[in-house]
C-alpha cells in the first residue's frame, strides 16, 4: 500500500528541485513559479547563498565539537541567527531578536524533518529524497506559520540543513566503503 504524505489541507506544497546547469544549486518551486534558490559558490565548503520571495542570506557551518550554522544577511553580513546543531540531527536556531525554533528529525528511519516553535508546534516540514545522483524535497508549510516572520530564512535553511546532512552521509558511506 503506498504511503500517503502528511500533509494538510490547503497546506502550500514547496519542491527542492537541483538548478538547471549548476553542481551545488536547488530551486525551490511553487505553483506561482521558483520562490526561492540555494547555491554554494565553491565546489568544496559549507558557504552557501539562499533566497526565498526577495529576502537573501549566507549560511555557514563551524564548529567540529559543538556544530552549528550561522545565518547573515547577505548583503550587509549582519548575523542574524545561530542554529546549534547535536549529533543526532537536532538543533535549537537562536535568532538575534530572541525568538527560538527547534530544528527536529521526526523519526529515526524516516527521512524527515521540521521547524517547530518552542512548544512544539510544527511550522515547516521536509520530506527529502535522495536518488544515486539526485536530491529533491517536499515542504510543507502548516497554517500556524503564516505569522512568522523568519518562515523564508526555515524554509531555506531546512534544506542547507539536509543538505548538509546528505553530504555528511555520503562522505561516510564513502569512507566505510573504501576502507
């Protein structure tokens, strides 16, 4: 039987789609047309570029010991937010102005993940799929996160997230497979 997505009604579907032409680059794509991008400018390194309906920011991840990810605003490198990463794929996104998300794995085996506030309500969650050479994913937007205000920086960031996930994955599949 196949497995229906969680999704709610009158819910916005989001797709993480790879760019057309470029090697670390995704689309995202709505029924109105591509709402947002992410790209990393080099080959190798955590630096990427997101834009979601206008709004721009850089992410980067530091940290070996305790990793995380800073969000800036892209054009005048002001940080914005920090999202402290566990070993487990958990995180809590601290934003400058106080407001806090957490970043959850739903499920051990299942591939997915959401933004929630800090009670738990989930605001914006990911389903991605990962082929041999392709990555895509599903967002879905819950109703409760129409009023917030750093829906775009989620939703982008999510996906720099899984991403880097993926490649953290692949990279160890690599070692396991080589050694």
């Amino acid at each position: 039987m196949p497995k229906k997505k969680k999704t709610q009604p009158g819910a916005p579907s989001l797709h993480w789609v790879p760019a057309k032409g470029l090697k670390r680059a995704y689309e995202l794509h709505a029924a109105d047309g591509t709402v947002g991008r992410i790209r990393w400018p080099k080959l190798f390194g955590s630096l990427a570029e997101a834009e979601y309906r206008g709004n721009r920011w850089t992410f980067k991840r530091g940290g070996f010991l305790r990793p995380h990810v800073t969000v800036r605003n892209e054009s005048s490198g002001e940080d914005l937010a920090v999202l402290d990463l566990t070993w487990g794929g958990s995180g809590l996104l601290k934003m400058r102005d106080g407001a806090r998300f957490r970043w959850e794995r739903l499920g051990f085996w299942a591939r997915r993940f959401a933004f929630t506030d800090e009670v738990g309500v989930e605001l914006v969650a990911f389903e991605p799929t990962f082929g041999l050479l392709r990555r895509t994913g599903v967002v879905d937007i819950r109703p409760e996160a129409a009023k917030v205000p750093e829906l775009g920086m989620l939703v982008t960031l999510g996906w720099y997230v899984i991403m880097l996930i993926a490649d953290d994955e692949a990279a160890s599949a690599a070692v396991i497979c080589c050694s």
